[in-house]
C-alpha cells in the first residue's frame, strides 16, 4: 500500500505554485496600468508648464516685468533649451525649450526630449544657463536683462 500523504503533498504543491504566478501577474499588470496612466498625465502636465513659460514670456516681453511662477509637477522632468539646429523636429527652424523626462546615465538627454517632442518655440534672445529641473515645488523666474530674456531657478 502506498503513503497518501505524499501524495497529497505533491498537489498541495503545484496549487500554491500556481497561485503565486497569479499573484505575480496581477502585480505586474497593476504595475503596467498605473504606468500607462500616470505617463499620460505627465505629458499633460509638461504641456501646461510650456503653457505657464509662454504666457511668462509674453507678459516679460510686453511689460518688461519680471514674472515668477512655481512648479511642481512632473517630478523628474526637466527643461532643455536647443537651438535651431539641434533641436526635435518640431523647432527645427528656431530656438525652443522643450520639457521631458531627466535621461538616466545610460541614454542621452537629446533623445528622451526627441521621443517627447513636448516644446515650445522661444525668441532668439531667449536663454537659460541651464537645464532645470522639477523637483517638487521649483520656482522659475523669467525676467529681461539687457536684450535678452533670461529663464533661471530662483
């Protein structure tokens, strides 16, 4: 007579082996999901900061005031200025500033804004000494010196 313990043993086994690949498909898929989601509302949040620097630039360039705002959002996300040459197909033929994701060590910047392709064409007195990036709440102030339009952190 053979033991029926063993027995049992064995499909007790491939039943919690089946309910842990479960588990771990339903976290991937929530994972997948929540990625798809919140993607999307960065780039919607990255095109309303470009909404902000325009109408910053338009108020700077009519009034001559300094004009300051805060960003918050997307966290990890930075601002690049290209010139005509350099930059993603959209602003080929002029200076613009794009927003998008900060590239890790492995991949290159220009890339990362060129799959985004979320830029705003600026003028060409428009500079900024350097990218910026949004890390919570970052304050940015655009302001004229000289003949030039300056966009910095503050």
């Amino acid at each position: 007579m053979k033991n029926k313990k063993g027995f049992l043993l064995g499909e007790y086994t491939l039943k919690v082996i089946i309910a842990i690949i479960c588990i771990f498909l339903l976290v991937f898929l929530l994972f997948v999901l929540y990625n798809t989601f919140s993607g999307k509302s960065n780039d919607e949040q990255a095109r309303a900061n470009l909404k902000k620097l325009e109408e910053g630039i338009k108020v700077v360039v009519s009034s001559n005031q300094e004009f300051f705002f805060i960003f918050t959002e997307p966290r990890g996300w930075i601002f690049k200025i290209f010139s005509k040459e350099k930059g993603p197909s959209s602003c080929l033929s002029h200076q613009c500033i794009c927003v998008c994701e900060k590239a890790s060590w492995l991949s290159s910047q220009t890339k990362k804004c060129f799959n985004k392709n979320i830029c705003l064409s600026v003028p060409e007195n428009f500079e900024m000494p350097r990218d910026i990036e949004i890390n919570g709440p970052t304050g940015i102030v655009i302001k004229r010196e000289g003949g030039k339009i300056i966009f910095s952190k503050k």
